[in-house]
C-alpha cells in the first residue's frame, strides 16, 4: 500500500477496472491525522464513502479485474474531482467546517496534488492501460439523507455521462427490472463533471464505464457489502455483453 493507493489483483486477467475514489477516511500523520476533526465527523459520508471500499474489493474479484482503492481520505483532497476543481479541497462540507482546510493555500493543495491526488490517478492510468479494451466501473456510496435536505429514496444510482451511455443503459435497464429496488438516473446528483475521475481514465480514452452509487445504509457491514457485489457483478457482465452486441 502506498501513501495514496491499494491495488488488489493487478495480475487478474479480466476487462474490468473497478476503481473506489473514497475508500478511506485516513488522514495522513503529516497533516495531523484529523484535520481538524473529530472522529464522529471523520467517520461521517463527508470524509468517505461508507462501505463503497468493500464493495469495490468483492466487485473486482467477482470481475476477475483488478481493484484500485484510494487510501486518503476526500476531505485530505478529493480524487473524484480535476485538478481546477473548485471543489478538489473542501472548507466546508454538509455544514462541517474542516479546520485544516479553512485557510489552506495554493502551495498546500499543490502539495497534496503531488502527494496524494497524482500518485493515485497514476496508478489507475497505470491498471487502465493494462488492456487495449478495458471497462471502467467506479464504486461510490451516498448517504440517505444531507442536513437539511429531503430523505434519497434511492436503493442504488447509476449515473453516467449523456455522451457515452452504452454500459449505464443496459444496467439501468437490468436493475430496474429486480422487483422492489429503487434505482436513480443520474441519481442522487448528476454523473458527470469535467476532469473527474471518469472523465481522465474513461472518456478521454473511449473507454466503457460507469459509476455506481449505493446507498450508505445499505451497505454498511462487510455482510451487504459482499451481498451488493455480488448482485451486481452478473448485471454488470450482462449489460457490457449487451453494450457489445
């Protein structure tokens, strides 16, 4: 494990890339190893995404594709964000003020640029590379319910650019077929931002791809987090056969 990233399974031999861009909520021992933060807050969506990581390890192996997990937390600076993100360090997220990042300058968010954010997207660029038809699928988890806001009824989102749907399409279509699951579109926020993690490995190289969010909740014990890879594992298989035919 390196300062930013873990690989799992790089010698796996299949198409699939699953990637997990909030898996951890460490923060490193040079940046105080809290930022600030109670551990409460540390645990929250805010710093993570709950349960994704776990998901994400069971998916690969499923895949029979290698996994690459982040192993910094969001809030030391965001992985799933470009680098002109103004959103790359958050001050201030779900009505949390982050201490350590409140006055943070261009030279601190260059150097975490330099420790964490590169490394990692290098790595991914490194597992992407791999094969000349790679599949990306990023792995995400949201939380039920922002302060303040109303209650996501989402079971799991699917969300994806407009400009290249031809994997999200026949997923959405296979798991709004499963009796009694609640699946979003593009669901609980839109799936596509210039320079995200996506847009740098998938669609800048015509990659298939897509990026699925479960609900916190639902997958917060190491029981449903192997429960949901394992439902979606045949889905996502079924709907690239589909996406190729």
């Amino acid at each position: 494990m390196s300062a930013s990233f873990r690989i799992e399974g790089a010698g796996r031999p299949g198409r699939w890339l699953v990637t997990c861009d909030h898996a951890s909520n460490r923060v490193p021992e040079e940046l105080g190893g809290s930022l600030g933060l109670p551990a409460a807050e540390m645990a929250r969506h805010i710093a993570w995404d709950v349960g994704a990581a776990g998901v994400a390890r069971r998916l690969a192996a499923r895949l029979a594709g290698p996994a690459v997990l982040s192993t910094f937390s969001r809030l030391v600076i965001d992985p799933n964000r470009g680098e002109d993100d103004p959103t790359l360090l958050m001050r201030l997220y779900d009505g949390t003020v982050i201490p350590a990042n409140r006055d943070a300058g261009a030279d601190e968010v260059a150097r975490r640029l330099a420790r964490y954010w590169r490394p990692y997207h290098a790595a991914v660029a490194r597992l992407a590379a791999r094969r000349a038809d790679t599949v990306i699928c990023a792995v995400h988890s949201f939380t039920p319910r922002l302060n303040g806001r109303a209650p996501r009824p989402w079971h799991v989102g699917i969300l994806y650019d407009p400009a290249d749907d031809r994997l999200a399409r026949p997923l959405l279509a296979r798991l709004r077929a499963v009796a009694g699951l609640c699946v979003g579109e593009n669901e609980p926020y839109a799936g596509h931002l210039p320079g995200d993690a996506i847009d740098r490995h998938a669609l800048a190289h015509g990659r298939p791809n897509v990026l699925v969010e479960l609900r916190n909740d639902l997958v917060a014990t190491p029981a449903t987090q192997r429960a949901w890879a394992d439902r979606l594992a045949p889905h996502l298989d079924a709907a690239l056969a589909a996406a190729e035919s």
